[in-house]
C-alpha cells in the first residue's frame, strides 16, 4: 500500500514539476491573433485544418 502511495506521490510531483516548468518557459498567448477555430457565420476563413486543404 505505501509503494502505491509513493508513485501516486512521485506521479503528481512530476506533473506538477513539469506544468511549472512549462508555465514559466512559454511565450505568452496573444489571443487577438490566434486564428478562430470556428469560423461559421465570421466572414473569416478559419486556417490549418486538413492537409488537402486548398490553399
């Protein structure tokens, strides 16, 4: 039983550990120029998507 609670432990610290270490060495997110991922009704067309896409 404390094995298992040991590797939850370990499990959550990494994961921990690696969403910080993420957070602090990421660019920030400008959201006004991402591109929309719904473009329905917007007059924009929405960008990436399938690889056969016409360009």
């Amino acid at each position: 039983m404390t094995t298992t609670r040991q590797l939850q432990a370990v499990f959550w610290l990494a994961l921990l550990g690696f969403l910080a270490w993420d957070w602090s060495s990421s660019a920030a997110i400008d959201l006004r120029q991402e591109p929309p991922l719904i473009a329905a009704g917007s007059g924009q067309a929405s960008s990436g998507g399938h690889c056969s896409m016409a360009k």
